[in-house]
C-alpha cells in the first residue's frame, strides 16, 4: 500500500511464503516439476485464479505456464 513493492512481487512472495508453509497459494506463482511438466502448487479457489492475478498485473494462469515452460525448454537446449 506504501508503495515499497509491485503488486506482482509481492503476490509471488505471498505465493512462496504460503507454499513454504504447506499452505494453499493465492496467485498461482508456484510451481513444481511433476514427471518432467509444470504444475502448480495447489492454489486456494483456483477457479477465480486468473482473476486474481489480472488484480495484481498477472498473466492469466495458462500463459504463464507456458512462459515457464518455453524457459526449460529454452535452457536445455543449451
């Protein structure tokens, strides 16, 4: 609220906090490797996921997986 922070920043440390502690993310910002593809940590009403990321200046869900996995594709190549 002080503007010490973007929104964005601040949804992925609430996101990792949460993860951290077991508990179900917010924004959908977690992600873990499951048999080599990208699924999210378990998010808290994950049907008004993308909602709540638009709120913060996310990329809806669906892109945003896609972006992590270009990125691991893009570094294996390597």
């Amino acid at each position: 609220k002080r503007g010490e922070a973007s929104r964005e920043l601040l949804a992925y440390l609430v996101d990792r906090v949460r993860v951290g502690a077991g508990e179900e993310q917010v924004y959908g910002t977690q992600f873990e490797t499951v048999d080599g593809h990208f699924v999210p940590s378990p998010i808290a009403d994950e049907a008004h996921v993308d909602r709540r990321r638009r709120e913060v200046g996310l990329e809806p869900l669906s892109e945003y997986r896609l972006q992590l996995e270009a990125l691991t594709t893009a570094s294996a190549g390597e």
